[in-house]
C-alpha cells in the first residue's frame, strides 16, 4: 500500500494555480518536501489533510480517498502547523489532552497519551506550566506533542525547527528520525532548512511553480557525478581555470574552489599534471560531494524555474 498517491491533482486560487497536474507516488519513510516559497508545498499540506479541496484529480492517504473520507483520512494524520499554534492561557498537559479529545479519544485515554507524549517530548517537568511562558522551542515541542497524541500513522511536519537554535534543532531532529522507529508512522517533513532534511529524511519531494520536478529516494538525488573535483590553488583561480579549461576540462568557479570535470576516463592525476605544465601550485583537490542544497538549485535550473 502507498502512502501517499496523487493522480492528475490541481488547485487554483483564482488566477494563480498552485498546483500543476501533479501525479506522484510515495511510500513509507521520512520524506522531506522542499520547494521555493510560493511552490505549493502548504497547499499540497492541505489537500492531503482535506482541508482544501482541490480541483480535479485524485488524492489517497493510507489507500483513502481524501476527497470521500477526509475525517477518516484526518484520524490518521497528525498535524504540527507552522507558527505559534498554542493556546498560551492552557497547560502543555491541557493542550495536549485537548488535541486528542479531537482526535476522537475518550478524555482520560486523552489524558493519559497526553502525558506519555509530553515525556517523550521532553516536557514531562514542565507539563503542568502554561504555554505563553514557554520558550519558543518548548512550543515546538508541544507542537509535536500534539500532533502524536492520537497515535496517527503519518505525521505532517511544517518548519518544525524553525526559530530553534543549534542544539534544540538537533534535538528536534533527533525526534523526528525516531518516531517512525517507536511508533511506526511516517513523516513528510516541510522546510526551507536543506541540511535538516539531509539528515534525517530518506525521501525528497521537490516543487517549484505548482509542478513535481523531482520525487523519489534523496540517494541518488545527491551522488554525486563522476569525475568532477572540488580544487583549490594557491592565488588568483583564474590562472588554474585558464589552464584546466586548455587540457579540456570543464571548470566553474564556487568562491575560492574551482569544480572541475576532467575528460572521460581521466582522474584527479589528470588535473594535478595540467597544474604542473602551467607552473601553478594546487592545494587540494578531492572528488566533489554533493549537497542536498545544490541537488536541489541544480534540479530548479534545469526546469528552468530560477
């Protein structure tokens, strides 16, 4: 069974159509959805919660259909939105015993999850205390609280780290990688924060414009190509480019490093010996590893959307 199935999907506000004919299949995992602001990303959030109905197509949740079921699909789903949804004159405890009455829990059974996941949040200390004194990372935290307490199979996750620093990113992240281990649910996980999805997601859906431009495993998204090399010589790049491009190399410039790609069949030996005939003195040359962020600026060129 598929996680998520979308067939021929569009939605328009007005004359602005944020979502082009998009088809995808995605199954279970930690799945990171990556897009420029104004890509569709919260408005395909949307539709797969049934909160927005789209236009034409078909959409399945857990095998279904949002647009026939959207309170059963919602059952299944826990939702942490981006911003400060708290209600700030509640406990974390009341807040999140609340979130699971609304999931359809009996209040206690509400209750007691309630506590369960504030332990496993972190907030087990500072339950009973109000939300508006919380730090804006203990409100994350009881955001995600929220979203787990009614046990769903898939956890729809907007910036979660957004406003955290360092170490409460990393511990969120931490979160986020163990809850498909201890609960079994999947995560589709929104940002704008590229190396937090390098981290910890095994999946990448990238949009731009309303259109699906890659959607699959972050593996092969990020091996990088080879022969290509990260160099660096001693002063000005430009004379080292000057002589790699007359052994036929393809050479870009990034900052102080060159990216090299030697012909075929050659290695990094290739562009050491060209440095040598040009009398220039190179530093450090390396196969080039490939970000999820430049994946990611390389797959919106070749679209054509930057």
């Amino acid at each position: 069974m598929a996680l998520i199935e979308l067939q021929g999907v569009e939605k328009r506000y007005g004359e602005l159509q944020a979502l082009k004919d998009v088809s995808l299949e995605l199954g279970e995992g930690r799945i990171g959805l990556l897009g420029p602001n104004g890509a569709g990303k919260s408005t395909l959030l949307k539709i797969l919660l049934g909160l927005v109905e789209h236009d034409r197509g078909i959409v399945r949740v857990l095998d279904r259909e949002v647009a026939r079921d959207p309170f059963e699909v919602r059952a299944l789903i826990g939702y942490m939105p981006e911003g400060d949804a708290v209600m700030p004159e509640l406990t974390a405890l009341q807040y999140a015993t609340f979130a699971g009455e609304l999931c359809g829990l009996p209040r206690a059974e509400a209750k007691a999850r309630a506590h369960q996941v504030l332990h496993y949040v972190g907030l087990g200390e500072a339950r009973y205390r109000r939300l508006g004194s919380y730090s804006t990372g203990m409100k994350q935290r009881v955001r995600l609280a929220q979203a787990l307490v009614g046990d769903p199979k898939l956890l729809l996750l907007d910036e979660p780290t957004s406003g955290l620093d360092p170490r409460g990113r990393d511990e969120m992240l931490q979160l986020i990688v163990d809850i498909p281990r201890r609960t079994g649910a999947s995560v589709i996980l929104s940002t704008h924060i590229l190396p937090d999805v390098e981290k910890v997601c095994d999946q990448v859906v990238v949009v731009a414009e309303g259109e699906i431009l890659y959607a699959g495993a972050l593996a092969p998204l990020v091996r990088a190509d080879s022969g290509i090399y990260e160099v660096r010589g001693k002063g000005d790049p430009a004379k080292l480019r000057e002589a790699l491009e007359r052994a036929h190399c393809v050479v870009e410039i990034n900052g102080a490093n060159l990216e090299v790609r030697v012909p075929e069949g050659q290695d990094q030996r290739y562009i050491l010996r060209a440095a040598r005939d040009a009398g220039v003195q190179v530093r450090h040359v390396a196969p080039l590893i490939k970000t999820l962020e430049r994946a990611f600026l390389q797959t919106l060129e070749r679209a054509g959307k930057v």
